[in-house]
C-alpha cells in the first residue's frame, strides 16, 4: 500500500473512532492504549510494517516492546522464573502467558531453562 492510501486508509479509521482525522490520537489509541502488536495493526489496516512504522516515527509513537524481559516478572511482583513457577504451578503454559502477557512458547523456554537451572543445583 503506497504512503498517501495508508494515509487515507488511517484518517478514515480515525474518522470513525473520534469523528476527526486525527491520524496520531488514532496510532496511540492502536498501540499505547490496546497494545496492540505491529503485526495486528498491519492486518487490520492491510498495509506493510514500514508504512506503520513510518506513521508511528512521525509522531513519536512506540510500538509495544517485543521482548519479554526479567523486567516484566519484577513488574508483575514475582521475584524470577522460580517465584513465578511456584506460585503458578496449576496454571497451563497458556494461562502462565497471559498473565504475564507473553506468547506460550515464551513460557514453555522459560520452563525448560529453569528445569535445568534445579538439575544443575542438585548435581
């Protein structure tokens, strides 16, 4: 999608939500209030990640961070990995990332290098 339909395509989603073409309240609603990923965003509005990207560089908009860090375990109150595995012990990996708001698969890392970190404390 070339930048001025991608323009038009974002003042009309704006149109919509606010009743004003206000491109840049439109992109932080997007990105800042429903975190929603780049790749959604691009979905939805049937566009590159560049063209999103420059849109979002233009008026100082971050995307949401894609790594998911030590930080967001001490954000949500658990001390590391250990913590967080014992106090979640019942839940499936699913539920582990959603409340934690990461992928599955981020989990299931996770647990593996954890189960490996106790095997090495036992040797």
């Amino acid at each position: 999608m070339k930048s001025h339909a991608l323009k038009r395509v974002l003042e009309r989603k704006a149109i919509l939500k606010y009743g004003t073409g206000d491109i840049c309240r439109y992109l932080r609603y997007l990105f800042e209030e429903k975190q929603y990923s780049m790749k959604r965003v691009t979905k939805m509005l049937g566009c590159s990640v560049q063209g999103v990207k420059w849109w979002l560089k233009k008026y100082g908009i971050k995307s949401r961070n894609r790594r998911f860090g030590f930080h967001t375990l001490k954000a949500k109150g658990y001390k590391g990995w250990h913590d967080f595995f014992m106090q979640n012990q019942y839940l499936s990996k699913t539920d582990m990332g959603k409340e934690l708001g990461c992928h599955r698969v981020t989990i299931t890392r996770a647990y593996k290098k954890w189960i490996e970190s106790l095997k090495g404390k036992q040797k």
